[in-house]
C-alpha cells in the first residue's frame, strides 16, 4: 500500500505504507478493513482524497473494446501462429533470414500485456516482403491480402496507446493529463478505418473522466490545460463552480492573500472568484514546465494552492505500487524463498 502527496516544499513525493501478508482470502471486506486498518495506523484517515487500485482495468478496456473483435482475434491468432512457425524450427528461420532484409526477433506476444500485440503486428508488417517470400518457399499458408491491410490500419491505433500508456506511466506525470491523453484517442479513433478493426468497442469503452470530480479539479488547476480539454463547456463551468466553492471553504485568516495581510485597503481584498477568474485568464504554460514549481510560487493564493496540493498529487495510474512489486519479485526468489515476512517488508 502506497501513499502519494505533495510536501511543503511543493515536490511530489511518493511512500511505502504497508506490505500486507494476508492470511485470509481476498475478499473486499478483508481489503476494506486492512485499508481502513493502514490509514487508522498512519493518521490519514481524514486525509484521502482517491484510492487506486492496480491496472487491470485499463487493460480490459482494451481487450475488450478492441481485441475481443472476431476479426482482429483471429488476426492476432494468425499472427501468432506465424510467428510460431518461424521461431521453432532452424530450417524455416534459416530460410527466412536468407529472404529478409533487416534482421531480427520475431516477438510471439503474450496475452496479458497488450502491447506485445502491437510488437508482434509492427515487426511482421515490417518484414511482409521477407515472410512472403519465405511462405512460398516454404508451402507455409499465407496470411490473406486484406489482413496484411487491417494489420497497417491498426498499427497506428496501438502506437497512439502505447504512446500514451508510456507517458502516463512515468513518476512525475498527474492525474490531470489523463483527459488530454483520452482526448488525442478519441482523435485518433475518429480517422477513417475498415469497419472491421474493432475500433467501435474501442469507442464504447472509454471511460469518460469529464464526469469526475477529482479529474475535473485536477485539469483545472493544471496551468499546461486549465479548462482547454473539456469538450462540454457546461461539465467545465460546473467543475469551475465546485473549485470556486471548495476554495471559499479554505479562506481563513492564515489562507487570505499576503499582501492583505499588509495592506488593508478594501481594494486589496480580492475575493476567491476574482482570483480564479485571473487565473483562468493568464496564459497557460509551455507542456514542459513544472506545474507544482508553478504552483510553489503562488504564495498570494492560497486557498487554490493548497487545492493544487490536494488533487495534483493523485497519480493516474499506480506506477509506485507496480515497482514494488517487481522489487519484492527480485528480493523473494527462489533462492530466497524462506525469509521473514516482517525481514521481507523492510526491505521493501
């Protein structure tokens, strides 16, 4: 269990909290109260803004809007079938990279990681010229003219996913580029395409993040997006209402503007709304900056700087969490199969 937030020095820090052992069965009530148990122990019960789970279902989007298509199976089954018939046998592989130009592996893909189906598509559509030679000097059955061209109408689909799955699982990425990036693969998906390239389920299955609240808040006060990404201007003037009430709520004498604490003139007393409209009317910045740098130097604000804290620090999807889990992969091998739980959980 994992812990995501940004210190008082506005850097996103990332926490190990707890490296369960469970004896019980898996249920959602066992998970439930070792949740509830872990932030109870930490104090961060009141605290909470989100809770990730792991990325099952970002996969499943996939598989099932995209790769569960008859077609684009039986398409993937193909491919892998070829693959198998060059990879297994010396005189096939001999023969193939006789006819091949550039040479290379041949990846079969595996069923649990997406993106090896677009490696097993992108390298046979690269080597078409070898395989069909090959094919015919081996008898092998080829691959039929129309699926050679659903091949290179997909690719470009899968790469704009793989692109943005690449993105969004880097450390300093936020929760707020997540409409952004949906938004580039609706784009994409909108291009013409065979009616059979599953690109409808694809479609069908987006979820859409305008219709969350902490999505919402979070883009907003992103300084790269703001309000750009939203397609419905009524989800974004009511997400800009909600941010305005949950801002009104922190203004207290510690978090009125500096300056008024100096000066108190009546016209130095800006209210929240004029603040939020300011902030929505400065130009947005380059993609490339630092947006809790950004927001570190917003001192005159803070009732929407410490609402950038709280919604800017949940990640879109929990990177941490699967790199500790390849951590206590390589700490309890084989080798090491007997060590303490409580000896195993400190390493981690």
């Amino acid at each position: 269990m994992t812990s995501h937030y940004i210190n008082k020095e506005f850097v996103l820090q990332h926490l190990c909290l707890d490296v369960p052992f469970p004896e019980v069965s898996h249920t959602t009530k066992n998970i439930s109260e070792f949740l509830t148990s872990v932030l109870h122990k930490w104090e961060l019960g009141q605290k909470v803004v989100a809770v990730l789970q792991d990325n099952a279902r970002n996969i499943l989007v996939l598989k099932e809007g995209f790769l569960s298509n008859k077609i684009i199976n039986n398409l993937v089954y193909s491919c892998r079938k070829l693959v198998g018939h060059f990879k297994y046998s010396a005189r096939v592989t001999e023969v193939l990279k006789t006819c091949q130009i550039t040479s290379g592996t041949y990846p079969r893909g595996t069923p649990i990681r997406w993106n090896t189906t677009l490696h097993v598509l992108k390298r046979l559509y690269e080597q078409k010229r070898s395989i069909l030679l090959a094919s015919a000097e081996l008898n092998i059955p080829e691959m039929a003219n129309c699926q050679w061209t659903l091949i290179e109408n997909i690719i470009p689909i899968l790469d704009v996913l793989d692109s943005v799955t690449n993105h969004i699982s880097s450390d300093h990425v936020t929760t707020a580029e997540v409409i952004s990036l949906i938004n580039v693969i609706e784009i994409e998906l909108e291009k013409p395409a065979p009616a059979c390239s599953g690109l409808q389920g694809l479609k069908n299955n987006l979820y859409n993040y305008e219709n969350s609240d902490i999505q919402t808040s979070a883009i907003l006060l992103d300084p790269r997006f703001k309000e750009t990404p939203f397609k419905d201007k009524a989800k974004a003037n009511a997400a800009k209402h909600r941010l305005l009430e949950e801002a009104s709520t922190l203004q207290s004498p510690e978090h009125l503007f500096a300056h008024s604490k100096i000066n108190s003139d009546k016209d130095d007393h800006r209210s929240i709304a004029e603040t939020l409209k300011q902030y929505f009317s400065e130009e947005m910045m380059t993609p490339d900056c630092s947006v809790t740098e950004y927001w570190r130097r917003r001192d005159h604000c803070k009732p929407l700087q410490t609402l950038s804290k709280k919604y800017l620090c949940v990640p879109p999807v929990p990177v941490f969490s699967e790199i500790l889990f390849s951590t206590a992969g390589f700490i309890c091998d084989s080798k090491r199969n007997r060590l303490d739980p409580h000896r195993v959980k400190m390493l981690i």
